[in-house]
C-alpha cells in the first residue's frame, strides 16, 4: 500500500474513532395518530428543528405506553414514538 494511502487510512480512522467518541444527541418526539394509524395520512416533522447537523438515524416505534392507549381507546388513538438520532 502506498505511504499517501496509509497516511489517508489512518486520518479517516481518527476522525471516524473522534466522532463515535462524542455520544450522539437523541431527541424523542411524541405522534399522535388516529383510527389505527390511518389519520392523518402523513406526519411531518421538520428534522431540522431538532438535528442542525446531518441526521444518523431515525426510528419510530410503539412504547408499552402508546400501546396501552392504543388498546384503551380501541385503535381511535394511536400514538406512537419518534427517535431522531443526531450526529454532533
């Protein structure tokens, strides 16, 4: 391997070991949709309100909590839990 290609490897690897270092900024949106999910029929959240630099994940999912309302309520209304997942 070429000494330039090396010297490359091994700065991409520093950076990369500086960024996992640093714990990613998570923030937790709540969403509230109703009729099993059907309305409304898109739910937008402007990411950039939350994540000023790129977004690393984003995963939406259903608490013990939201299931539980979910379940009281007969699926008239369904909650559910957005993580945005920031890189710093």
């Amino acid at each position: 391997m070429p000494p330039i290609l090396r010297r490359q490897c091994k700065n991409d690897l520093e950076e990369r070991a500086r960024l996992n270092a640093q714990p990613p900024k998570v923030h937790v949106v709540s969403q509230s949709f109703y009729f099993w999910g059907m309305i409304p029929k898109k739910h937008h959240v402007n990411v950039s309100d939350y994540c000023t630099n790129e977004i690393k994940e984003i995963r939406q999912y259903s608490t013990f909590l939201d299931s539980l309302y979910e379940q009281l309520t007969l699926g008239i209304y369904t909650p559910r839990t957005l993580n945005l997942t920031c890189y710093n």
